[in-house]
C-alpha cells in the first residue's frame, strides 16, 4: 500500500513525472533511507500473519471460535496460510465457527 509521501509516490502515467519521482530518490539519501523504513513499517503492519492474528483473537474475544479451534486451523493452514480444502465446503469449519 502506497500512501503518498509517506512511504512512496504516486505518478500520472507520464514518463516526466515518474523520472522526477525517481530521480528524487536516487538523489536525495535521507528521502530515499526514509520511505524505504517505512515500507518495511506497512509491510509488517499489513502483513497476512499480523491480520490473521488479529482477526483469530477478535473471534475468541466474541466467542465465535475457542482456542482449540483456532490452534487446529493454523496448524492445519500451509505456508500461504490457507489450509487446504478450507472454503464453504467444509460444513466443520462452519460448524465450529457457528458454536
């Protein structure tokens, strides 16, 4: 996620205004040092692991899934954090989240 002058630029798709963008960044360190951090920041803030995280602790806080739930899906979930046949046709996943 790009938010302008935070962490990037955003340029109309004209060859000048991108090379300015650019060029300001080859040329100014403390700019270029500056946004790169906060990239690695968004990247961190945003990441799947981070959400997933949230959204699991968000769920047992309502009572939605318990602990033992949760721990099976992440466990279950591959690298990509999908578990594999995860989606509407697992009627147990619906039924524990509806408990």
């Amino acid at each position: 996620m790009i938010v302008p002058q935070y962490n990037g630029f955003l340029a109309r798709p004209n060859a000048a205004e991108l090379a300015g963008h650019v060029e300001r960044l080859l040329t100014d360190e403390r700019t270029y040092l500056r946004m790169a951090r906060r990239c690695l920041d968004m990247r961190d803030a945003l990441s799947y692991e981070r959400w997933r995280t949230a959204v699991a602790e968000a769920l047992e806080e309502c009572g939605l899934i318990d602990r033992r739930f949760r721990a099976e899906a992440f466990a279950a979930a591959g690298s990509d954090g999908v578990a594999a046949g995860a989606g509407p046709s697992r009627p147990d996943v619906w039924t524990s989240l509806s408990r």
